[in-house]
C-alpha cells in the first residue's frame, strides 16, 4: 500500500515554546517528551454512500478505505488518544427524495446499517445532521439508542421536557488532558415544525456552554453541523474554543482555516468535503504552561480516500452481511457518482430560536 499522502498542513506555530525550551537548557527533544499529542480523525456528509463510487472517472470514498486509513493511524501509537468523529448527515433519506440516500442500503434501513459500519469503526463522537431528522424523531432515537458514541446535540432539545435529544457534550481523558467535545445541529424548518423538538441558536447555545466546559478540560471542541459561514460567526462570538470540526456546507479545507475568536486568537476551523472523498485530520500538540495544559501546536490536513487504498476486509464482510440476498450492489462498489447537485449545499444562517 502507498504510503497516505495529504493535501496539504497548516501549522500554528510553536517557535516561542521552542525558544523557551532552549533558554531553559531543555533541548526540544526532552521538552516534546512532555508535550501530549491528540490527534482528532474526522469525516462529514457522507449521505449514505457506505460503498466506493465514481466521480469524473475516479474511484473515491467507501467505509472500507476509510477503515483501512483509521487502523493505520491508530496502529502508529504517535498520539495519547485518537478520537474518531462524524460531523453528521451520514444517512439523510428524504422520503419524498429517496436519491438522497446515497445507496440502496441506506434507504432500506433508514441508517441502521450505516450505525452498524460506524460502531465497527469506534466513533467516538457523531453529531446529526438536519438528514438524521428526515426519517423522524422515533426513527433517529432508536439511530441514537444504536450508535456506541456519543450522539451530541446540545442545542436540540425535547419539547416536553426540555431535555437534550442526545447528549450535550462529553468530557473525555487523553493521557493527562481532558478533552470536551460538544455537539450543535441545524435542523431544516420544515422537518422542525413536524416534530416535538426545538432548536436553539448555536452560537448563543455556545456562549453559555463554552465557559463550563473550559472549567471541566483542558481543550474545548466544537463538532457543528451548521456550514462553514455559520462556524466563522461561532468562532468569532465565542471564547474559550480550541477547535471547530464543521460539516454541512461540504467544504473541503485541506490546511483548515484560521478564524479570529473575540479574544484575539485564532481558532482552526476543519472540514473534510464529503461523501467520505476524504478523512480529515487534526494534530494537536499541548504543553504545561503555567500549571495547565495549553495548546501549542496544531496541524490540518486531508487524505484523500481513493483507489490507492486497500479496503478492509472486515469492513467489506460487514457491509456484505447487510446486503446478503437484499441488494444488488457489491460492497467495493456499485459505483455510481452522487448527485449532481449536493444535497444540502445551504449556507444561509442557523435560524434563531
């Protein structure tokens, strides 16, 4: 197998913590040893294409390959902890638009087989797009209900009882740092006034969260499922984000792009196409400053998830296993392009609670 390339890095740099280092009689060697490494792997509107399919005569995207590139990641051991992470719309079937399943699969099983690759794979975090909401509330709690990662909604709530659909956020440990990741959906106003959920603005569900969670880790992350023009105004509204992984606008970002928070910082905004063309990923270096962990460094990149990937064959098994005697496609490909236009191409902003 070829060694993965990227498109590309963008790297914050960490020049004063090297001098500091050296003025110290640290080499920089010693001083990485205690640096921590997070490494976050993402993906983003997949819209049901679990198997590979053919774009301007191009063989791209499939869970296999993406399986194939994780385990390869992981089996490094370069990070304390790699948090794997869906942006959302992995399996949006409108009724009235079944094309927008993306596979045969997909729309027979409204999403339970795409749950069943996703748990093989051990996501850590998926955040639902406005697609997880065509099918119903019923039909995506028992998605939620299926999934063995946190399915986080923060800005979603009951409206009978005023609790989140899914969780808020999730504090989890990577070596000695605590990570924070919370969750923010869009759901479409249509689907909305059919359903007994409300919605809240993202930005202002930000606001108040952001400040507990930087009392509760080390490094906040937002996973938005918003569109990129709607990540920017977060990142310029709120303080204390470390990370934004956005999806819905199906922007490919191969470095990531910086965004002034009100503080004056910048915060790295992420995003990986869609149709699993790409996995993102996030390199994140923190070092002890002042008794705390902080971010020193961060790098973006792409790999693309083509041809040049083998596919897992446990992947394959497992896609079969669902297709077995109901579907004609094969598991590396009825390879069809997607749709010409995109599904969800909307950059328009959130709508107001």
């Amino acid at each position: 197998m070829r060694r993965l390339a990227d498109l590309g890095r963008f790297t914050v740099s960490a020049a004063l913590l090297f001098a500091a280092a050296c003025v110290a009689g640290e080499t920089p060697a010693a001083k990485a040893e205690r640096d921590v490494l997070i490494t976050f792997l993402h993906i983003n509107d997949v819209h049901g294409h679990i198997v590979p399919w053919a774009r301007d005569g191009k063989d791209s995207g499939g869970y296999a390959r993406l399986a194939t590139v994780v385990k390869e990641i992981r089996a490094k051991g370069e990070a304390q902890r790699y948090f794997l992470i869906h942006g959302g719309d992995e399996f949006s079937v409108k009724v009235d638009l079944p094309q927008t399943a993306g596979t045969e699969l997909t729309g027979r099983t409204k999403g339970e087989a795409n749950l069943a690759v996703m748990n093989s794979l051990g996501f850590d975090v998926w955040v639902p797009g406005n697609g997880e909401f065509y099918n119903g509330v019923p039909n995506l709690k028992a998605r939620i209900a299926q999934a063995r990662c946190g399915a986080l909604t923060a800005n979603v709530t009951l409206k009978d009882t005023g609790q989140p659909l899914g969780k808020p956020f999730v504090v989890e440990q990577a070596g000695p740092v605590k990570v924070a990741l919370f969750g923010l959906c869009w759901i479409r106003p249509e689907t909305l006034k059919v359903t007994l959920l409300a919605l809240a603005d993202p930005v202002e569900t930000a606001k108040k969260l952001a400040p507990e969670l930087r009392q509760k880790a080390d490094v906040v992350v937002a996973v938005t499922h918003v569109g990129l023009g709607n990540d920017r105004r977060l990142a310029a509204a709120v303080d204390g984000l470390d990370l934004i992984l956005g999806s819905h606008s199906h922007d490919a970002l191969p470095r990531g792009e910086l965004a002034p928070a009100p503080s004056g910082r910048k915060v790295l905004i992420c995003q990986a196409g869609d149709y699993l063309q790409y996995l993102g990923r996030v390199d994140m270096r923190l070092a002890m400053r002042d008794g705390k962990w902080q971010v020193a460094e961060t790098t973006a990149r792409l790999i693309p998830l083509d041809e040049k990937i083998a596919p897992d064959e446990g992947t394959v098994k497992l896609i079969e296993s669902w297709k077995a005697g109901r579907g004609t496609a094969t598991a590396t490909g009825e390879k069809k392009p997607p749709p010409v236009e995109r599904p969800e191409p909307e950059k328009a902003q959130v709508p107001a609670k």
